[in-house]
C-alpha cells in the first residue's frame, strides 16, 4: 500500500514538474511571440493579429507569469504598462557626450557648412546621410547582449535622467532584440555587438496630442503647447504608468559602440533597422550639394504628411573614419548640421472679431477668417490676446492677415498685408462694454488685458467659476463636468456655487439637454438617469470632506491660484481670519502683492459673496484647518528649495508636507538654486555627487527636524 502511495505521489510530483517546464517554456514563447507583434505593429505597421489576439496572448503571459515568480524579467512584454510608484530620476554620466547641433536657416549656410566639410577633408570625396530632424526629446538607450539596460535622456549634454522604467513602456522601442545569427550563417542579418548605444526622439504623435489636450481643456487644465512640451512633460512624469498611457513613439537615428557593423552611419542605421529598430524611411544618402536641396525640398511640404512632429532636416557625413578626422568645436560636431524649417505661413482674410469673457472676466478678442490649411489642420479662427495687439498691427475688418503656428497648437497673427488692404476698411475697435452683460468693461493700467467687472452676474463669469468649483484640484466634483453644470445653469437650478449644496434627487431625475453637431463633433443628448443624479449627490457629500486651501482655490478669489490658496490657509488657519485681515497682514504672506491683497479684500466686502460663504460654511465644507494640518508651521524654511532624496522614518510625502508647513519649496533636481538637499538613506550616489559638485549643503533627517524645531 506504502508502495503504492509512493509511485503515486512520484507520478503526481513528475506530472507537476511537466507542467511547471511546459508553462515556463510557455512563458518564453508568449514573450517572444509579443516582442515580435510588438515590433510588426509599432515599427513596421504591419500587424500580422487584431488587438484582441494580441490582448489575449498578453493576459495569458501575464497569468502564467503570476504562477512563476522565478520567471521575473523587467524586459517581459508586460512590462509595458508601467507603475504607479512614485519613482526619483538618478542622475547618469553620459558615455559619450550627447552635443548639440549648429543650426541653419537658409541654403547659403548649407552651401558654407558643405564647402567646410570639403575642406576639412582636404579635397577627399564624401557622402552625407541626410535625415529628418524630429522635435520631440533626445534619447539615448544602451544594450547589453540585446537587452535594454538603460535609457538616459541628453540633460545637459554630459548627464542626463535615468527614465528607463518609463522608456520601457514605449511599444516602439525593442526591450529585447531577437537572437543573434549564426556566425557561419553568411545570409542572414549581422549580430548586433555585445555593447552598444543608439540614440534618438522620443516623440508624441499628432492624434495623440490633440487628443491630449482635448481631455487637459476639459479637465480645465493647461493645454501642451506643441508635441515636444508633450512628449518631455510625459517622459519626465514620476508615474510610469502614465508615461503608458500617452502612446509616446521614438525614432532612433545614431548608433554608438566599439563594434559597429559599418563605416557608414547610413548602414550602421539600416542595419540597426534589421535587429528591430524604428528607424526613419526618410534617410537618404547623396553625394552633391544640389541633391541635399532637393531633400531639403521635398520634405519641407511632404512633412506635413508625417505623423509626428519635425522641424527641419539633419545633414551628417556619413562616413565615421571621416566624422572623427572633422572632429567638434566646443559646442556641436564639424561633420553635422541641422536645417530647420521656416514656421508655415499661409494668408487669408479676417472677416470678423469676437469676443470671449472668461471665468475671470477676462475678456479676449478672437479673429475669425475664412477657413484655410495650416499645419495639417483647417483653421478658421486665431487669438488676438489684447487690444494692444490689435493695435500693434493696426487690423482692419476685410484685411489679409498672415497666421503662423509653427509648433504652437494654437494658430497666431504675425501680420498684415497691406497691399491688399480695400479702400474703406473700417479698423478694428475693441469693445467698451461687455458682450455678455452689457456692463462697461474695465482695464487696469498695470495690465494689458481688458475686463468685466461684474462677476456675480454675467453668465460666462458664473459658469466658469462653477466649472472652476467642481475642478480636480479644487472639489473635485468628477461625477459633474463642463456639460452638466452648463445644464444645471440654463435650468436655473444652480447660479452660484453654494447652489450645488441645495440639490436634490428630485430636481435632478429626468433633466435631459440635446446639444447639436459643430466643429465637426456629432450631436449628443445628455440625460440626467437615476444612476447619474445618485453618482452626483454622492460626490457633492463627498466633497465636504475637502481640506480648508482646496476649499479656499474652490471659491474662485480673482488671482487666488492654487499655491497661493494653500500659503493663506496654512497663514490664517480659518476663513475668519482671513476675511477679516487687513492689507497689511494680508501681505505678510509670501508671495501675497498689492493686486491678490486687495482683491481678497474685495471680494469678502461684496455682501454675495459673503452670503455664499455662509451658506458653504452651514452646508458642512471645510473652513478652517485641521489640526494635524496647522501644527507645526513656522517661517524656517522661508523662500527656500529644498530637494528630497533617500528613504526616511515617515513617508517621502509626509516629509514634503512638512518642508512646506515650514514655508519651503520642494523642487525636484539639485541645482546652484537648491538650499538644501534633505537626505535620507539610500540617496542616489548621483545626487549626492552633484550636491558635492555644486556645493549644495546635505542634511539627515535628524538635522532636519532640528531645523524645524520638531526635536
């Protein structure tokens, strides 16, 4: 029987062992099944399985994964989601400088830079790799036997930031490259060196972006000027997981080591190509300086075609026995340079100026033109900023203007050709009363904007600070957006911000607005359903739970921002005291002026607002601070940076919680600026080096607390 039991258990063990080899062998398969329809989809475009396919291989591994912890790679495919952990940049030495490039306008400066080169060679024939200059963040990403080990953006040419956990979820970048080839395998694709570098752009792509910025103006946050702000801001975030979701893209263009496969960088590139690197199609190598117009010519239209970003062309000899007979200057490389693109400038006709008031009354003029392409986009209407700006060019309604957006998002006037200006034009007046209400508008003489003052009535003051009230960093009131609280005005159902505290289940049940198609979006119904009316009742309860600065932001006080909110707060502790300082003591806050003093004053003089203040305050929000918030302040840290690093006896927050009770800045990277570095253990050996370079002082947590006197 014991005899028995024992084959039994042997069989049942072998059995196991079978399926443990057979799923760890199976993990293998997926991750290099999910590499190659990673690299056929973002690199090639040509996926060989739809999303759900790919979607389902992708779960697969991650469960099988789960099942062998022993199996763990930060280079699996799964890998690419990213985290959520807060994570510091450490500071990287570059291998080889990454310099800049000497930049050019105009073909004169070409035929120089060519005739230079010539030179330099001493009459020898060359070739010139020309490329795409991409406008995004420079990259440079280090392989070790075919697995991404690092990623380390340019910095300051000689250091640069570690963001390789955030460059790994970036689909277009290889992890691993597949196995090198056979060495007597004389067809296929040369094995890539032991050790090598190639850098490149991180780039954000145009759909990408302007659906970005789309959903940051919905969420009332500020838009990314163009694809680079975008891509830096992404790559630079502390959140891998976010880097994911933004769908950055890179493409490589330099490829660095001791054994590189060629003496050109064309073939060095092309064959880059093969181990599974995005690389540009449109790199072409030529010989004349003719041939470098054309291409210079072609892709300053065909650009406008490309999915990401560029602002001009890069011209390298191609040859690197010849790169290192040019050598550098002390700024850039002889045997490079980079030709950027003039903005776009198209011209078309102003029809008519509009105005729009904003939350704060802000009142700014819009130029609408007759419909015309520019940068890939159809443009019809471009900001005047001011009435000085108008002036500045002395606009006539009828006149042809020329817009530039260059790599702004957002389209501008740069001038106006007055050939065609029509007898007659009448110039452009700015308004005196407020297109809204009626009111006479108002304009300080140390501002260049202009303004209406009546802020408790106009309808899109109202409506901006209710969308200003219910925003993320205010009450975060996410189960309302822009849409439903316009609803709730136009119903009369809410005309202030205190309103909101007053609704209830029956008002909201069945309200229902259809909005209809513009600007090329669909129409579509909002409807206030039983699950939508429990959904806000529930976040407007939740909110009343809001800390006294959030709350203070919330209420909308004309030049009260977010930080300036928070130092009030933390200053007077409750809304009593602050509504009943004076001038003066206003301005002993820090950063606190004559304008935002004056304002509060103000605003706690004006009866209504007074009135809305009381009834926040009987609806139960939050008016003073709490205890464990106010403790503890003090001036110590007055007006100075203060760079946290290392881990400490609390958590790193609460440590940066407390550097601002105290009246310091936190900043993330130690410069000549920096107070302080406070530092807890494991801090980054590269920080340490830089505050030690720089002269920054290092303090331990217990000299900290001593500074503050909290021992």
């Amino acid at each position: 029987m014991y005899l028995c039991s024992f084959y039994l258990k042997k069989q049942y063990l072998c059995s196991q062992n079978d399926k443990e080899m057979d799923e760890i062998q199976r993990i293998k398969q997926l991750r290099q099944e999910l590499h190659e329809h990673n690299y056929r989809y973002y690199v090639l475009n040509q996926p060989t399985i739809g999303d759900q396919d790919f979607d389902f291989l992708m779960h697969e591994l991650q469960d099988l994964e789960a099942r062998h912890p022993e199996m763990a790679d930060p280079n699996s495919p799964t890998q690419r989601v990213g985290s959520d952990l807060n994570a510091e940049f450490t500071q990287v030495t570059h291998k080889y400088p990454m310099l800049s490039l000497a930049n050019t306008y105009n073909e004169q400066d070409v035929a120089d830079w060519y005739e230079s080169v010539k030179k330099g060679l001493a009459g020898e024939d060359f070739e010139v790799c020309c490329e795409m200059k991409y406008d995004g963040l420079s990259i440079s990403l280090t392989y070790v036997d075919g697995r991404l080990t690092q990623a380390v953006t340019r910095g300051d040419g000689v250091h640069g930031d570690d963001v390789t956990a955030n460059v790994k979820t970036i689909r277009s970048i290889p992890l691993v490259l597949a196995a090198p080839a056979p060495a007597d395998d004389l067809f296929a694709t040369p094995s890539y060196p032991r050790e090598f570098e190639i850098r490149g752009e991180i780039l954000m792509p145009w759909a990408v972006f302007e659906k970005l910025n789309k959903e940051r103006e919905e969420a009332e946050e500020p838009l990314f000027a163009n694809p680079r702000n975008a891509a830096s801001g992404t790559l630079k975030s502390q959140k891998s997981s976010l880097v994911a979701s933004r769908q950055l893209d890179a493409y490589l263009y330099y490829l660095l080591g001791e054994e590189l496969p060629a003496d050109g960088h064309f073939e060095n590139l092309e064959t880059a190509r093969s181990w599974g690197f995005k690389i540009s199609e449109g790199m072409k190598k030529v010989k004349t300086l003719q041939q470098i117009y054309d291409f210079i010519n072609y892709w300053d239209t065909e650009r406008k075609n490309l999915p990401v970003a560029t602002d001009g062309i890069v011209l390298k000899v191609n040859s690197l026995r010849q790169q290192r007979a040019l050598g550098f200057t002390a700024k850039s490389p002889r045997w490079a340079i980079a030709y950027k693109f003039k903005a776009e400038r198209v011209c078309t006709r102003l029809n008519e100026v509009t105005y729009q008031v904003g939350r704060t009354g802000a009142v700014t003029p819009v130029a609408n033109m007759d419909p015309v392409q520019l940068a890939g986009t159809t443009v019809k209407r471009a900001t005047l900023n001011n009435e000085d700006f108008i002036r500045s060019f002395d606009l006539h309604i009828g006149d042809y203007v020329f817009v530039e957006k260059g790599g702004e998002i957002i389209p501008k006037i740069v001038g106006v050709d007055l050939d065609k200006r029509l007898p007659g034009a009448q110039p452009v007046k700015f308004v005196t009363h407020c297109p809204e209400c009626g009111s006479e508008l108002r304009r300080n003489e140390d501002e260049a904007g202009t303004f209406c003052p009546n802020d408790m009535h106009c309808p899109p003051q109202i409506k901006g600070k209710l969308e200003h009230f219910i925003g993320r960093k205010a009450m975060n009131l996410d189960s309302l957006g822009e849409g439903k609280v316009e609803i709730l005005y136009d119903c009369g159902l809410v005309k202030n911000i205190a309103d909101f505290y007053d609704l209830t289940f029956s008002q909201l049940l069945g309200i229902e607005k259809r909005f209809p198609a513009e600007d090329g979006k669909p129409e579509r119904v909002v409807s206030f359903r039983e699950k939508t009316v429990e959904n806000i009742l529930a976040g407007i309860a939740q909110s009343k739970q809001v800390p006294f600065e959030r709350v203070l932001f919330a209420i909308g006080i004309r030049y009260v921002g977010e930080t300036t909110a928070k130092k009030l707060a933390r200053f007077f502790k409750n809304i009593d005291a602050l509504s009943a300082a004076t001038r003066e003591e206003l301005m002993e806050v820090n950063d606190v002026g004559d304008r935002v003093a004056d304002s509060i004053i103000g605003y706690f003089n004006n009866p209504e607002n007074l009135e809305i203040v009381i009834r926040l305050r009987k609806a139960g929000l939050q008016f003073e601070m709490a205890e464990d918030e106010g403790v503890a302040s003090s001036d110590e840290l007055q007006g100075k940076s203060v760079v946290v690093s290392g881990v400490f006896t609390i958590s790193r927050d609460d440590i940066k919680k407390m550097i601002e009770q105290h009246g310091g800045k936190n900043v993330s990277s130690i410069s000549k600026n920096t107070d302080f570095v406070l530092a807890g253990e494991k801090m980054g050996p590269e920080k340490r080096k830089k505050a030690e370079a720089l002269g920054v002082p290092i303090i331990s947590e217990e000299e900290f607390y001593k500074m503050i006197g909290a021992i």
